[in-house]
C-alpha cells in the first residue's frame, strides 16, 4: 500500500510504502494482538447476560493505530528516512 501525504504547514508532499514504516516483525505482532482480543471479545458476546441484553446492546472491536513520541519518529516529512521511503516508491516498476 502507497500512502501520500500533503501538507500544507511544510508545502510539501511525500510518499512511502506502509512496508517501509511498519516492518513484518511489528505488523505480525499487531496480528497476534489481535487475534487474542478477538477471542477475549467472542467470550464476552457468549456471556448469558449480554447475550439476554434486551435492548441489543453488545460490544465490537475495532483495530486502531496510533503514532506517539517525538517528532524525529512520527514527522514523515522531517523523518530521516523520508527521501529513502520515497525513492523505494519512485523506483518501483509498474
């Protein structure tokens, strides 16, 4: 996946591919997470008493993703892989 970036505090545009950002290792470990928590939330929707709830009210989970620290790790425009992460979309043979 190819994501693009504008903004208009830098004037700028980048782009990178999300495998230049999130490495397998980390991404596998997202996946396990959530795995385990959708098993923790199947039990909780099999609990007799949501299940019997009548007015249908249940819980559903949702993956969400956040960046947090400095701006030397989440600023994709001033992130020292920058030209790098660009060139590997440039590059690519379509």
């Amino acid at each position: 996946m190819i994501y693009i970036f504008s903004s208009k505090k830098y004037d700028a545009t980048t782009i990178y591919y999300a495998d230049d950002v999130i490495s397998d290792e980390m991404r596998e470990v997202y996946y396990d997470l959530i795995d385990e928590l959708a098993k923790v939330v199947k039990e909780f929707q099999n609990n007799p008493v949501v299940k019997a709830c009548p007015r249908g009210f249940n819980f559903y989970m949702r993956a969400m993703y956040t960046q947090a620290g400095k701006w030397t790790s989440t600023n994709y425009f001033k992130h020292e892989d920058r030209e790098r992460c660009e060139q590997n979309v440039l590059n690519t043979e379509w």
